[in-house]
C-alpha cells in the first residue's frame, strides 16, 4: 500500500461522516451521530475551528482518519484528545492505523502537549490490543457522562 497520511481539508469533511457513521455501526450506535454536515464543517473550518484532523488516504481515496482537539486537564494541563480514529474495515490490518496514530503521537509530541488521552470500549478488543502495543494505559473505573442538546433546553 502507498498511503499518504495529510491533514484534513474542508472538503475531505463529507467523506469523514461516511467514516463516522462506519464508525458508530460499528460501535453499534448509530442513532447517536446526529451532527449535520454544516455543523461538522463549521467546528472544523470555521471562524472558531475547534477541531484538527489527519486523514490516510491511497490514491486520493480517504480510508481512515484521526480527529483531535486540545483537552484542558486541571491535573495535568493541555492535552491532545483523540476523539476518533478509524480505518475502514477492508484497510485494517494493514498498517493503516498506525500510521494515522504514530501522526497523531508525533503531533503530542511537537504540539508541546502534556500528554494524550482518548476513550476505547471496553468490549473492542482489537482496539484494545492495538493499544496495548504502545503500552497505552488504559483505565478502568470512569464512566462516561453526557447531556443532549435536548436535555440541557430541560435542565436549568
């Protein structure tokens, strides 16, 4: 394979919600992406882009991406948050996906972060072994927490 790991441009963001959308069937919540494409975009290319991204792509064909953003800890400062890594199904196992994550360890690194963090499934096991070979720490004992947007118009 010739992979070409870049960053993400404005016009790469329809095909990275085909990616997310693979993503959360495959973490079997797909009713959970509710993001527009003008949402998505805007928090990524706006006037206030929150979001950075690499993408792997072969032959200009996206198979993967990585999407972070700075994490403010008050124990440990900024960090870079992964919020999504994936790689298309019929691209794993090809060393894809390291390349997409050494790019993002690289961007930590000189980024002058504290540190990176990111969330993994309990029950992904591939993912977790994925990890597991850069000797990730991976904790046990938070639970995730969340309101909706709808949810918050009710709450206060």
């Amino acid at each position: 394979m010739n992979i070409n790991i870049r960053v993400a441009v404005k016009e790469d963001c329809i095909r990275l919600l085909e990616l997310i959308n693979e993503l959360a069937i495959y973490e079997k919540a797909p009713e959970e992406v509710t993001v527009t494409l003008a949402e998505f975009v805007d928090a990524g290319f706006g006037q206030k882009p929150i979001w950075k991204a690499f993408v792997a792509e072969e032959n200009d064909i996206i198979l993967g991406f990585a999407l972070f953003y700075t994490r403010y800890s008050t124990w440990k400062g900024c960090r870079l948050y992964l919020e999504d890594f994936i790689v298309t199904e019929e691209s794993r196992g090809k060393g894809v996906g390291k390349l997409l994550f050494e790019k993002v360890i690289e961007e930590a690194k000189n980024g002058n972060y504290n540190g990176m963090v990111w969330q993994v499934l309990d029950w992904n096991e591939p993912a977790i072994n994925f990890y597991n070979k850069y000797t990730a720490d991976i904790e046990s004992g938070w639970l995730n927490a969340s309101f909706s947007k709808e949810q918050t118009k009710n709450l206060v």
